[in-house]
C-alpha cells in the first residue's frame, strides 16, 4: 500500500537468548482499505511492543491502536471507530534453525541488517480487527429505499408500498406466504 516503512535497528544485545526490549512510539498510518470499506487513521496510531529472543527467533508481541473514520455502508454517514489490535511476529536469526515443521507464513527470516520494518505487521493487525461491513451501530436504519432519508434520523414521508413486488423486493421469503407444506 505504499506505507513509509518504520524500521528499528536492533540492539546487539537482544541476540543473547531470553534478552528482550521495549518499544513504542507513534506512527502515521494513513488510511487502509477493506473490501469496498476505507478506514482512515488521520491522528497516528500509537504502537506498544516487545522484542525478546527466544533463542533462535526473535518474537514480536504488542499492540497497536487508533482511531479511524469510515463510511456506513447502510447510511452512508462517516463514523469513528477506534481499534486496538495485537501484534504478533516472528523472526528467525538464522535461517538453519528453522523447525521441519513451520509451515513458511509462520516466521520471516532477520534481515542481515537486522532491521525489523513493523509496518507489515501493523498493518496484518489492524486488518483482523476491522469489522467485516462498516456500520456506524448494529442497529443502523440505513437509508429509505424510496426517497433516500437517513432513517437514523427519523421517519421518512414516504407511504409504505404494500405492492407484492415491494414485499418481494424486501423479502424474498415472502413468496413462500401462501405455499402449501402438505401433499
């Protein structure tokens, strides 16, 4: 997605088994996209995370938070939402040491720089707590189908249709009214 990458230089004395360092710190992360749903993040989030060796790896564990704005897909209104996601990553230092049995998308391989870049690992959060529709609430009226009215705000001064193509349009279980369930 083009984000700056937020790289830290790893200290040498995390590469002692059972060493561990804190970090944390603000980083802009723009605005990221799911499905028809874009949520932006116009304040930085704020990241608070772990390093520790765990002797061959380096485990990253924390937790990155924020506040985004997004669209309702019923009412079509901006909403806020803020997210708190965990962070979870793993980072092997030498590439031999790799277990028969990690399947590849378990671990990353250290870079020889040793720079770990958090922005991926930001970004794999902050995606599994996105909601799977964006709604402003649960109980979002959403837009009147005829004139357009946002609901949320009060009834519309549409006269409800009560033709059968209406009702089928808004349930199509409805043709199953008059079915007979009996031979």
């Amino acid at each position: 997605m083009g984000r700056k990458p937020l790289n830290i230089l790893l200290p040498q004395e995390l590469f002692a088994t059972a060493e561990s360092a804190h970090y944390e710190g603000d980083y802009r992360f723009g605005a990221i996209s799911r499905g028809v749903d874009t949520y932006e993040f116009r304040e930085p989030v704020h990241y608070d995370l772990d390093i520790t060796n765990t002797g061959g790896a380096l485990l990253v564990t924390g937790i990155v938070s924020g506040d985004a704005t997004s669209t309702c897909g019923r009412c079509l209104e901006p909403f806020d939402i803020h997210i708190e996601a965990d962070i979870e990553g793993y980072f092997l230092i030498n590439p031999e040491s790799r277990d028969a049995d990690m399947e590849e998308d378990e671990f990353e391989i250290l870079p020889a720089d040793h720079k770990i870049d958090l922005t991926p690992l930001f970004e794999q959060a902050i995606v599994l707590e996105l909601p799977l529709v964006a709604l402003c609430s649960p109980d979002c009226k959403g837009l009147c189908p005829t004139c357009g009215q946002n609901l949320n705000k009060g009834p519309c001064a549409c006269v409800p249709q009560e033709d059968d193509a209406f009702q089928k349009a808004n349930n199509p279980f409805s043709v199953l009214k008059d079915f007979s369930f009996e031979e």
